[in-house]
C-alpha cells in the first residue's frame, strides 16, 4: 500500500511542475517572441522492498523543460527599431552575465546611440560588436539581411544567429536564452530580419487552458 502512494504522489509532484509551466505559458502569452513551454517526464524502476520476485516499482520524475519554436505570428508597429525574425535565429546581445540570445526585438537607442534591448542589453552586430547609430544622419532602414542604412549608406548590420542544437538554450530571464553547451553559433543565412514589427508570443491560450483544465483534474 505504501508503494501505491509514494508511486502516486511521485506522478503529483510532476504534474504540479507542470501547471507552473501551463501557468507561465498563460502569463507569457503576449510576451514578445516567447516560445511555449512543455513538461516532460521519465519513469525510473526501483527494486520493490522485500520482494526481489516481484516486478520492479516505476516512479514518475521530471525530466526538465522542452520549448517549441516555431514561429510566433507577425505584428506591425512601424517603430523603426522594432525588429522581428521570420525564420529561425536569434538576435544576440551582450547581457551582464555574457552573451544572450533573444527574438525580443523591442529595441531601441540609449544615451550613446547604442542599439539596445528593453533591459540595456547592447544589440551585436554580425561581428559581435555594439550597433551604434547617428540619429543626426537622418532615418533608420533595416533591410531583410540586417543590413542598416541611413540616408542611402550602409552604417552597420543586426546579426541573426541560429544553433545546431536549440536544446542547449536555457532561459536566462529578460526574455534571453544562454548558451549552455558552448555551441558555435551559426549566421542564420535564411532568416530574414523585419523592420517595424514585433514577433508575438507562440503560446495558444486556448490549447494551454484546457491542459491546465485535464492537469487540475488528474
């Protein structure tokens, strides 16, 4: 009787991670480039006690977070420094702690003239190097490939980078993603940068409620 509840409340313990998770996806739903989250799970054996016949007992565990990245939908703004990806890639930032990765382009200029995130993050060139722009040279253009322009002459570039593998990336708050594995980031060659738009969230409302709905049931 003891191995039915502590199996039972095992499969409690996991699914009460995963209504935080549905909870979060709700909050996130008109966050900025967010990607939805999904829980996953494992069963381990363990030696029944007492009884080395009888079948092996099977624990539920939480085995970590995985994220859908699929392409949220476009909104238009005509802010000039708001900036979408249409394709996969992220937009890197030199962040406090290092090097961050983000499909937030809510940008826009600092005190220096600096391209920077919501947070003051600086935006990175295809180079790795800060994006500094002259407000005085006139109005901004952004073509598909990053490229920046003002008054007809090129003036710097947006990279757009992508990982062979995104599972490496965790979520570093401010809507930024670490680099866990020390993957070589590549230039997203087919990715294409969109001037005046915002990438919304990916999350489906709907979907998330009525799992919230089955995950208070179970």
């Amino acid at each position: 009787m003891d191995n039915a509840i502590y199996v039972g409340l095992s499969r409690q313990m996991t699914l009460r991670r995963e209504m935080d998770i549905i909870a979060n996806n709700i909050a996130n739903s008109d966050t900025v480039g967010f990607k939805v989250e999904d829980a996953v799970t494992r069963t381990e054996a363990k030696a029944a006690p007492r009884t080395p016949e009888s079948d092996p007992i099977r624990f539920v565990l939480d085995d970590g977070v995985i994220r859908d990245f699929s392409q949220g939908a476009m909104n238009r703004t005509s802010s000039p420094f708001d900036l979408a990806i249409e394709g996969q890639g992220f937009f890197r930032v030199q962040a406090p702690g290092g090097e961050r990765y983000t499909r937030d382009g809510r940008f826009t200029l600092d005190g220096e003239g600096q391209l920077v995130t919501q947070g003051g993050a600086p935006v990175m060139d295809a180079g790795g190097a800060a994006i500094t722009l002259d407000a005085a040279r006139g109005p901004v253009s952004i073509a598909a490939d990053g490229s920046i322009s003002q008054a007809g002459l090129p003036v710097g570039k947006v990279g757009v980078f992508q990982f062979e593998d995104r599972g490496s990336l965790r979520k570093d708050g401010d809507n930024l993603f670490r680099n866990t594995a020390n993957q070589t980031p590549q230039v997203a060659t087919d990715a294409r940068v969109r001037q005046g738009m915002l990438e919304s969230s990916n999350v489906k409302s709907v979907e998330q409620v009525t799992r919230m709905i089955e995950v208070s049931r179970a």
